[in-house]
C-alpha cells in the first residue's frame, strides 16, 4: 500500500511543503499590503477624499489638476535631471573606483572603507552636512574666498536653476560607495585565468575591460541598477535635509510633492493621484526590461 | 528637553495614585508648543488644569503644526485619540468634526456663557460647526505685523518708516549700507503669509474677504489685487539676500540689525523678549503694515475628541472651562505673547506693541484670517505659488496673478 503511494508522482503544489509554508506569511504580506494597498490606493485616486478617504468618485479630476500644478511639472523634470545623472555618474564612478581598487594597491582596505562610509550615513545627515558645505557663507565658497579667491562664487543650494545638482552632488557622495563595493565584488568574481589570456593575447588593459570584463559582470550590473533607480524614484528624506524643495519650489521632487498633499494639504485624492503616476512611471520601466530578462531566461 | 518633560510627566503619573488625590483622572493632551517661550505658557496651562484634581500629561510634538497636525490627525482617525488637542481654529479639524470624531462642547459653552465672554465673536463662529461648539480658543495670533530695527535704519541714516510705502522708498539706502530690506524666510508659509498680510494692508478688509471669502477669481484676477503683486514684487526684491530658512533666523536677523524688518505675526515678539529687546528703543512695530491697523483673528483652540471612557470625557469638560478661566488666560497670554480671548481680563504687563495690539481690539478693527477662511488644500497651493514667485525673480507679477486667480478660483 504505502509503495504504491511512493510510487504516485506528488502533487507539484506539495513539493517543498516546509518551503511552502514558511513562505505564507511573505505571500500574504505582498498580497495585502503591497498589491492590497497598491488597488486600494489607485482606487481612491479617482475620488474627492481629503483629509478621511471617501468613496465619492470624482473621474480623472485629481489627475487633471496634477498635471497642470507647476510644482508637479517641477518635480517631474527635477526626478528626470537628479536620475538620468545620478545614474549615469555613480555607475561610472563607481566602477572606476572599483577598477582602481581592484589594481592590487597598496592600503586597499582603508580606502575601500573611506568610501563605503558616507552610505553608512542616513540621507538625513548627508543631506545636513552638504547643506553646511554648500552654504555660501560657511561652506566651501566661505574658505575659498578666505583664501584670497574673492570673485569665487559656489552657492548651489541658492540658485534655483541650479539647485538639483547641488542634491546630486550630495547623493552621489553618500552613494558611489556602495556601487563601488558591488563592482568591486564583481570584479573580484571575475577569473584570473580570463586576465592572463587576454594579457598573453596582447590586449590593452582598458580594451580588457571594455570588451570581456563589463560583458561578464552583466548580472552585478543589473542587480546595482535596480538598487540606484529604486533609490532615486523615492528620493524625498535628502532634499528635506537639504533644501526642503526651496529656493522657492525649485528642488522639489514627486515624493515630496505625495507627502505634501496627503498630509499637508489634506487631499488624499491629490496625493494618492501623484503616487499612482509614481507608480505608473516605475511600471513602464520595469515591465519592458522583466520581461526582456526574466521572458528570456524562461525560454532558455 | 524633551525627554525631560516626558520624564516628569511618567514619574507624576506614578507618584498621582499614591497623592491622594482620588478622581485625578490623566488627560492626555497635544500640542506643537516646543520653544522656550511657548513651553512656559504650556506649562500655565498645565498648572491650572492640575489644580482642578486632574492631571495634564504633556504631549508635546516638535517640528512646528505642519509635522504635528499629521501626527494628531493620524491617532484622531486611527482610533487613538489624546484627551485633547491643539489645532489653529478654524478649517484645520473641519473634516474631523463632520466625520463625529470630535466632541461637542455646546453644553459646556452654554454652561460658561461663552457666547458672551469671548471676544471677539468671530472667534468663537470659526469653533462653531452646524450651530454646535467643538474648539475652545486660547489666544489671539495676528498676522499683520511690520517689526523694524532702529538700529538698522540709524545705520543707513534714515528714519524709522512709518509704513510699508517709506520702507519701500528706503530700500535703496539700506541696501548701500549692507542691510537686507525686509527678511523673508525660505519656509513656504512665510512668503505666503506675507502676501496676504500685503493684500490686507493694501487692498484693506473688502477687498481681503472679496477674495478670501467669497473667492471671486474675476476679482482676484483684477486691478485691485494687481496692485498687491505689486507690493509683493517689492517685497521679494528687498528680501533678495535674506538667504535663511526658520521664520526664526529672518526675525534674529532684524534683531541684529542685518535686516532692517520683516512681516511676521505677533509670535515673532518673543524672539525680541528673549533677545532682551525692548518694544520703541530698539525695535518698532507696525500693525497692519502701518497702512491699515487691523487684527486677524487667527489663532490657537484646543479640540476634544470624542472619547468612549466617561470620566475622561467629564475631565474634558473641566479641561474646556479651565482654558477659558479668566486667570489662566491672562498668565497663558503673558508667557506666549499673544492676546487673550476675553474682554474682561487685565493685562497691565502688556508691553508696547501688545498694547497696540489690544487697543485695535478693543476698538473691533478685526477680520477673520486665511486659516479660517480656506481649506488647507488651497492654502498648500498659495504656498506653492509664493514660495516660487519670492524664489524666482524671473517669474513676473502677472503670471503670478493669474495662477492665484486660478487657485482663488478652485478654492473651496
């Protein structure tokens, strides 16, 4: 009897049962919170709610009214500006660095602590420290001009065309560190043997890394681009800390536009309107590469 | 600080049951009162209420009302409810209220006829919702203040502006002598605010309630209120290098002189006390922008939510009529700097400007303010607007005007 049942092929929902189970709760925490609160939230940005949520449908109004706020439009091309660069700048920057470590230097450990520290800052402080070093009185400009450099002007954090690279600068002081750590593991991955061929093959050493060593590190690649873009579409706690979206509205980025309005403004609706565009953004994104990487892979 | 205070209140809420005191019953209150001047009038306010037999656990929340009003709304609506809390009176707890989260305080006002004793009216109609009382006003915050450095203009060797339009003319001599006109903080609300005040100094109060109250875009898109961009495009000329954030730091800047003077409401006088100033030597003020002396009744009320326990509710009630007591009122009012909400008080310590203030008020020149007259949402997007148009220059007055007009117009 108990052969024969042995001999049945399980069932595939039963494989890894103890799996299974330990995982509900996760399941269900995406399920509710993240999938739950996501509807729910995209549901009621088509209402009036203000400051209680009400379920008094008002159409694309919130919408309407969203895209037509300057300071939405503001925060829009300042989200574009900050991550199109910060992208752009700690990748390159990062893997420099880790290219540069990976050279075997002398005191190799002491810098790579140097510049992981600043990620072991909250963007809180590193959005208070640059604020200090870019006031104009007290920060650089302040020194460079009590070095004798009178006309030396560095004032950022008040000049409002320029202001979103102010906050650049402080992110990417907080966060090519870790970018660096990622590259430098992958590098450290990549087979001493590959070196040797293509040093024996005569290849320059920045060829080297152009053509074999960034295609192999593909996946530490994608796993770093995922971190900063999910870190730049929430940026909000190191504008606070630096700028609190001023001069004027000049910084303002779309996080900070949800938290104004739901919470400052008491318009649920406004606030739940600009973070279903939030999401939609990320979505249109995401949803063309997934499927690229992950459709891809299925087939193979 | 903080710590301090909340470390005082747990070790009294240990030590009360073993006082004696036997129907002491905890009421938990909130508010966003945290600088030095604002916590010694909390502090009155505790005292009286401790006296009664109850006890005042403090609930204090830094960060001004934009961090704590979130805080308060979230335990108000998510279904832990402080014993009372503070709110601006007016629009702020609007939607509290109509949801039945509130308490009605209608039997304790009829009780302590409050119709009669608070003064003036409007302040008690901005607490009144459907014919029923929710909030019971503390004080008096007006808006239209002009406060001006002596020292600065002896420096610049003009005198001391009379009003808005002299300060104007003496932008330039202030400006060779290396003071900043008229400082204006970084923080959305004060660009905001100042407008405001311009448009009621300028326009007077017709013209603040045509468009405040009645919400006519057509006139808000008008000559009238053109001529208060006007006045506001001389403003943010003159506070081009003010360069700090805190309403706090632009008011230190007129108390030291590097700034000639700054619209800020009354509360910016306690800087000057604490900066051991005196109101007519070294500093002046001007209500109403010296065009237009009059008083906005803004201000501070305490809510009660609705609570299920009844000898707290009973403490509520004794909480509301200490808040109104005659004695409290006056030494709450002295510590705050602000003006008390009952004509029948003495405050004989008043200093100058204090004195100014409770003069308007005896003679009736008040009228209600944006707090009470706008819901917060419109308020946002007046600060949107005026913390863009002070930042970029380059923004004209008549763009300015007509998405305020378009704000006036959606206004609810």
């Amino acid at each position: 009897m108990s052969v024969s049942m042995k001999s049945e092929r399980p069932s595939r929902l039963f494989r890894n049962l103890n799996a299974k189970i330990a995982s509900v709760p996760m399941i269900l925490t995406a399920l509710v919170v993240f999938v739950g609160g996501t509807a729910w939230t995209v549901l009621y940005s088509f209402t009036n709610s203000r400051l209680l949520p009400r379920l008094n449908f008002v159409g694309l109004d919130q919408y309407y009214r969203l895209w037509a706020a300057p300071r939405w439009l503001v925060s829009i091309e300042n989200l574009l500006i900050y991550g199109v660069l910060s992208l752009i700048f700690s990748l390159v920057i990062g893997f420099l660095l880790a290219a540069m470590l990976d050279r075997k230097i002398r005191f190799e450990d002491t810098f790579r602590t140097i510049f992981l520290y600043p990620f072991a800052l909250s963007f809180i402080v590193t959005g208070l420290v640059w604020q200090w070093l870019l006031n104009p009185e007290f920060g650089i400009q302040g020194v460079i001009r009590g070095l004798g450099w009178e006309s030396f002007n560095f004032d950022p954090l008040y000049n409002s065309s320029i202001v979103i690279y102010g906050v650049l600068i402080a992110a990417l002081w907080q966060g090519t560190g870790l970018v660096m750590c990622l590259m430098l593991a992958g590098l450290r991955g990549i087979d001493e043997d590959i070196w040797k061929a293509a040093r024996v093959d005569g290849i320059p050493t920045w060829r080297t890394y152009v053509s074999i060593i960034i295609p192999m590190m593909r996946p530490v690649f994608i796993t770093t681009l995922v971190i900063i873009a999910s870190g730049i579409v929430k940026v909000y706690d190191l504008v606070v800390a630096q700028t609190s979206g001023g001069p004027g509205i000049a910084s303002e980025v779309p996080a900070k536009y949800v938290y104004d309005y739901m919470f400052f403004a008491q318009n649920l609706g406004q606030g739940f309107a600009a973070s279903t565009m939030m999401l939609l953004t990320v979505v249109i994104v995401i949803v063309p590469w997934a499927y690229l990487e992950f459709g891809r892979r299925g087939r193979t | 600080m903080r710590f301090k205070m909340m470390a005082a209140a747990l070790a009294a809420s240990v030590t009360l049951p073993f006082a004696g005191v036997a129907s002491a019953t905890d009421l938990e209150v909130t508010h966003w009162w945290t600088s030095g001047g604002e916590a010694a009038a909390v502090a009155e306010l505790a005292k009286a209420f401790d006296a009664t037999g109850n006890h005042w656990i403090d609930g204090a929340i830094a960060g001004s009302g934009g961090t704590a009003r979130p805080i308060m709304i979230s335990r108000i609506t998510g279904g832990d409810p402080m014993g009372a809390t503070q709110f601006n009176h007016g629009r702020q707890a609007e939607e509290l209220v109509q949801a039945g989260l509130m308490r009605d305080l209608t039997d304790v006002a009829t009780k302590g006829k409050w119709t009669e004793v608070v003064r003036p009216k409007s302040l008690l109609d901005s607490c009144t919702i459907d014919g029923k009382i929710y909030c019971v006003p503390v004080n008096i915050h007006s808006w239209q203040w002009l406060w001006l450095s002596n020292e600065a203009f002896e420096k610049a060797g003009v005198p001391v502006p009379k009003n808005w339009d002299e300060l104007v003319a003496a932008a330039p001599a202030l400006e060779k002598a290396g003071i900043v006109p008229l400082a204006v903080g970084g923080q959305p609300w004060q660009s905001s605010g100042a407008f405001d005040v311009l448009m009621a100094a300028i326009g007077g109060k017709d013209t603040f309630l045509k468009v405040y109250e009645a919400k006519d875009a057509e006139f808000a898109a008008g000559p009238d209120i053109a001529k208060v961009f006007k006045a506001a495009d001389d403003a943010r000329k003159m506070a081009k290098n003010t360069n700090v954030q805190d309403w706090n730091q632009a008011t230190n800047m007129v108390i030291t002189g590097k700034a000639a003077a700054q619209i800020m409401g009354d509360w910016a006088q306690g800087e000057f006390q604490v900066a051991g100033k005196t109101a007519g030597k070294d500093y002046s003020c001007l209500p109403g922008l010296g065009l237009n002396p009059m008083i906005a009744t803004g201000g501070d009320a305490f809510y009660f939510p609705l609570l299920k326990d009844e000898e707290k509710s009973k403490a509520q009630g004794v909480l509301a009529e200490t808040l109104l007591d005659p004695k409290t009122q006056v030494a709450f009012n002295l510590k705050k700097g602000s003006l008390p909400v009952r004509g029948d008080v003495d405050l004989n310590a008043a200093n100058d400007c204090m004195k100014k203030g409770l003069d308007i008020l005896a003679k009736g020149d008040v009228m209600p303010w944006t707090d009470q007259l706008l819901s917060q949402d419109t308020q946002k997007q007046k600060e949107d607007l005026f913390s863009e148009f002070f930042a970029n220059q380059s923004m004209t007055p008549e763009d300015a005007q007509k998405r305020f007009a378009d704000i006036i117009g959606s206004a609810d």
